[in-house]
C-alpha cells in the first residue's frame, strides 16, 4: 500500500511557518534596536521619563530574543 500526498495538501502550511519565521525575526530586531537605543540615551533623556540608568539596566542587559 503507497501513500499518495499531494503538494496542494502540504504546500497551505508553508506561507503561515514563513509568515511566522518572519515576524519572529522582525521582533528579534526591534527588541535588539530599540535597547541598542535605549542604551546610548543620556542621563538627562532618562531623567526626563523618570528613569535612573538602574531602572532600564535589566531591559538593556536582556538577550534579544527574550521579550
């Protein structure tokens, strides 16, 4: 007995893994760009928002793939 798949019945997967794969990445990339940001701003940007650089060093330490 053979199994017979056909590619219409595998292929509807492929765009939401890819979709997913994608915005994965594009977050990966926000997180990394924004705590980039966040790490060059000044003591006074940061006083102005009421932050020390204490409160954000654990946001800025974070591996970029941990949200």
């Amino acid at each position: 007995m053979s199994l017979y798949v056909s590619s219409s019945m595998t292929k509807h997967h492929a765009g939401g893994v890819l979709s997913a794969v994608t915005e994965l990445l594009a977050a990966w990339r926000f997180r990394y760009r924004t705590r980039h940001e966040l790490a060059l701003w000044s003591e006074r940007d940061l006083h102005d928002l009421g932050l020390s650089r204490s409160d954000i060093a654990a946001e800025i330490d974070k591996p970029f793939w941990r949200a």
